[in-house]
C-alpha cells in the first residue's frame, strides 16, 4: 500500500461509500447476497460509522460527512440513474 494510502484512514470507508451510492454494494439476505439499496441518509450514515471504527480523526471525519449529507445529493442521484 503506498504511503499516501496508509495517511488516508477514510479511504476504505470512501470507497464503501460510493459503492452504497452506487448501489452496487451486497448484503448476506435469505441465503444470498442481494442489493443493499440504501438510501442516501442510510449511505451517508454508513461512511461516518465507517470512517469512526477506522480512526478517522472526529475533525475530518464531521466535515467529509457534512459535505456528502449537504452536497451529494447530486452524485447520489447520477449514481443511481447510472447503476
């Protein structure tokens, strides 16, 4: 993992992130995996948690949640019209 990576402790938590925007994220249901199909609070919701368990200090942990709860309602959108 490169140096820039191991800095970054919200990177795995961005990247669960958009694939639950992007509705490509699966959970275990019934005996199989089947969509998660969040919606966006849940999404955003589940990138905080996730950036907490991993360390994410509180300061740049709150303002990337801000950011995508104010903001991203576009992507979010984009997201799903794509997917």
């Amino acid at each position: 993992m490169s140096q820039n990576c191991k800095n970054l402790k919200y990177w795995m938590a961005a990247f669960l992130h958009d694939c639950a925007y992007r509705n490509t994220l699966q959970v275990w249901a019934g005996g199989e995996f089947v969509q998660a199909n969040l919606n966006k609070e849940t999404c955003d919701n589940l990138l905080k948690e996730a950036m907490t368990s991993l360390g994410t200090h509180t300061l740049t942990r709150d303002t990337i949640y801000e950011g995508v709860n104010l903001g991203g309602w576009k992507s979010f959108e984009e997201d799903r019209q794509n997917g």
